[in-house]
C-alpha cells in the first residue's frame, strides 16, 4: 500500500503475512496479527518497547476506499483513537 499525505509527501506500507490470527515478525523489531472475515482487516502491532496498535479496517461495497479505526497504546497504557481513510488509486 503506498500511502500518500495530503500534504504531498508518500510513505509505502507492506504486510506480507497469513491473516491467520497468530503473530508473525514485521521489520526487523515489532510482530503483527491480522485476521480477515468478509470485507473486515483486523490487525495488532506490537513494537518491542510496549507499544501497539490495533485496528480494524472495512472495505467500501465498491472497494473504492478502506477506513480503519484504530487504537494506540503507549507502554504507560496512554490511548490514541484515530480513523484513516484510504481511496484506492
């Protein structure tokens, strides 16, 4: 996936992983687990200082665009909601 900023600048994004709900290395430092049912992604990352992010992504009727609702959780248990919104190019 590469990801562009309305801002300009682009940033490319790549899992390469069975969705099969167990954890598996991404990069060289954190692990992620992902699982898919229907048109729903939902996937856990987890960086080796505590941190971690899980998320749950819909693909539109017309795949033209995935939202993901996430949650990021400091290693002090602070939590950050977001929602990314994706069109497909």
């Amino acid at each position: 996936m590469t990801i562009v900023a309305s801002d300009g600048p682009s940033d490319v994004v790549t899992f390469d992983a069975p969705a099969d709900g167990k954890w598996h290395p991404v990069g060289s430092d954190s692990t992620a687990s992902a699982r898919v049912t229907g048109d729903t992604l939902q996937a856990t990352f987890r960086e080796p200082g505590g941190r971690s992010d899980a998320q749950t992504c819909t693909v539109a009727a017309d795949q033209k665009q995935m939202t993901c609702r996430g949650v990021l959780t400091e290693p002090d248990g602070q939590t950050m909601t977001y929602v990314d919104v994706f069109d497909r190019m």
